[in-house]
C-alpha cells in the first residue's frame, strides 16, 4: 500500500517537473535566432553599391564573372547556400566580423581576402586573384553588405556548418554508397556528375570527378562535408540523415577521384 502511493507520487512529481520542462525546451530550440542580412532590393546605386551587385553575380555565377580564375564547374553560391545567406551553409556574414584569423592552413593569420582566395584555390579548383584585384573587392563588398549589423569578434550563431561529435563509430564508405544511391544520385548523378541544362548551367553540381572541389578544400575533410551534408542535404528533404549517415556518405564522396591538392608537387599530388 505504502510502495504504491509513492511510486503515484513519484509518478505525480515526474508528471509536474516534465509540464514545467516542456515549454522550457520549446523556448531554447525556438530561441536560437541568425541574423538576417538586408533584402537584396535594396542594394543602392552609388559605386558601392555597383561593386556589392558585382560580388552578387561573381558569387552565384562565377563561371560567367570570373571564369578566369576557376578551375571547375562550381559557382560559390552551390555550397554557400541562398547566396551566401544561409546560415549552417557557411553563410558570408558569419565570416565578416571573424577575419584576421589564425588558420593553420597556411599557419598565419589571414584577412578575409585571403580567406576568398583560398576558395578560389581549392574549392574552386583555381587560381588566387590578385588582393587588388576588381574581383576580391567586388566579393569583399558584397560580404560587407550581407553583414550589416554584425558584432565584430563575435563568433555569430549559424557559422559555417553544424559540427558532428564523435560518433564512436568510423565512417563506413560501403554504407556511405547505399545512402548515396539511395538519397544522393538522383540529383548528382551515379558517379557524381551534377547534372547542367543544355546551355551548360548547372543544375545540381558535380561532387567528385575533374569538375569539382580539390583536395586541398574544406569538403575534403569527411567532418566538414558531413557537416554540411547533414544540414542542407537532399535539398528539398533537408534533415533527412543521421549524423552517422551524412559521416558515411561523406566519407564515400571523398573516396571518389578529384582535382590534386596544388599545394603538393605534382606526383606526389597523383598519388595521394
Ligand atoms: C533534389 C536534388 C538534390 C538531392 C536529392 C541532393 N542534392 Fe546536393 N545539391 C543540390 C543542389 C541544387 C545543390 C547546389 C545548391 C545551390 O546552388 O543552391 C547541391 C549541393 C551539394 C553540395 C555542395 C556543392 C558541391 O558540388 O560540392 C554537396 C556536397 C551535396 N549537394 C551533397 C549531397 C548529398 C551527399 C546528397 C544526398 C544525401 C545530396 N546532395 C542530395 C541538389 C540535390
Ligand atoms: C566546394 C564548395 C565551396 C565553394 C565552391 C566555395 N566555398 Fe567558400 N568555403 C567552403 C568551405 C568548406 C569553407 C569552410 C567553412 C568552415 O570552415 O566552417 C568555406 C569558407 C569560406 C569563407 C570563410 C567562412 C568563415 O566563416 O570563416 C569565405 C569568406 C568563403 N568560403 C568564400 C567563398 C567565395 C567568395 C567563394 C567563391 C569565389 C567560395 N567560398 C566558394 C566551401 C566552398
């Protein structure tokens, strides 16, 4: 008799502290808010305002704007989501207020224009422009414009992508395969060729193969692509994966043939 009405009352106090913790989680999951870079309409019409519309189309067509400089298919935009807006896609504003950074990349601090050229470098499969280049300027401005508001050295919610813990468990390509096939080629292709319209834009990007990111990118590091994966992809079915999964198919993805890392000696860049 006596068991049973604690175990009620103990029934009861659970019951109480979960009414009191449920609103309690609504409100920290809601609560996580990203800033909201200004409305494309108004970008003006003074010079700025020209370079900032320049950064936009070197940014979401960069084949087309600065063709010269890329070695591949991809445009910025194909992995910073909504045109550099998105936040967990490695949004442009959550870079602004964060550069000179230390990044052991090249073990100095970078400024943020340096930090464009490395995705010229790699992710882009490509060549630096020059710092005074029309194209970096354009490019910083257009970062600029996005960031208004911003706190400086404040590492903003939303940067770059989520980041996986360790699962316990290593990234297993022979499953990453199975999620690909399953999740991935409708859109990327059986062997990660993207798929382009006839007047050759692309319509979903390449993954692997001579067209896409190098291996001295970001997305070469299985943590960061899952990352990304994990957040963005399929599009259209976003939050689909397991963090296993998206580790997996990383995984799979990176296994595939690229572009050399062009920091390494040409031979040495083949077989690795
Ligand atoms: C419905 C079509 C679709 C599906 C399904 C899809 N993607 Fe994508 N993916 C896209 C598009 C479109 C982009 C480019 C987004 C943009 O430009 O706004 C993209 C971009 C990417 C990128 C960055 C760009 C690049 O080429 O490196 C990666 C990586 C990627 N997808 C991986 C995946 C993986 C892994 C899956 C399966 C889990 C997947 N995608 C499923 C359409 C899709
Ligand atoms: C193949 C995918 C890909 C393409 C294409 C790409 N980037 Fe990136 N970019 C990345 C990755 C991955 C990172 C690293 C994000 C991280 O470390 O969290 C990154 C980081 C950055 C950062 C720093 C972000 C931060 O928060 O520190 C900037 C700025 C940037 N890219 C600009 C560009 C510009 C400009 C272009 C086009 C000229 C471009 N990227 C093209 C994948 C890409």
């Amino acid at each position: 008799m006596e068991r049973i009405t604690i175990i009620k009352l103990r029934g009861r106090f659970f019951l109480a502290l979960a009414l009191i913790l449920l609103p309690l989680q609504i409100v920290t999951a809601s609560e996580i808010t990203y800033h909201q870079p200004p409305a494309e309409e108004t970008i003006g019409n003074d010079r700025y305002s020209d370079d900032v519309r320049m950064g936009l189309n070197i940014f979401t067509r960069t084949n087309e704007y600065a063709g010269r400089y890329s070695g591949n298919k991809l445009s910025c935009s194909n992995c910073h989501l909504d045109k550099g807006r998105r936040a967990n896609a490695a949004p442009l504003w959550g870079a602004f207020g964060m550069y000179p950074a230390y990044r052991s990349k090249n073990d100095q601090n970078n400024t943020l224009q340096e930090r464009i050229q490395q995705c010229f470098r790699f992710s882009l499969d490509g060549f630096a422009p020059r710092l005074d280049s029309a194209e970096i300027k354009a490019l910083t401005s257009y970062i600029h414009f996005l960031s208004r508001g911003i706190i400086v050295g404040k590492n903003p919610a939303g940067r770059g992508f989520p980041v996986i813990q360790d699962t316990g468990f290593d990234p297993n390509p022979d499953r990453g395969r199975q999620v690909y096939i399953a999740d991935c080629a409708s859109c990327h292709g059986k062997n990660g060729e993207g798929q382009e319209a006839d007047n050759r834009q692309i319509i979903n990007p390449p993954l692997w193969g001579l067209g896409s990111y190098n291996k001295g990118s970001g997305f070469y590091q299985n943590q960061l692509l899952a990352g990304f994966i994990l957040a963005n992809m399929p599009v259209g079915n976003e939050g689909l994966l397991t963090e296993q999964q998206a580790l997996d198919v990383a995984a799979y993805i990176n296994l595939q043939i690229r572009p050399r890392d062009p920091r390494l000696g040409f031979f040495q860049g083949i077989l690795d």
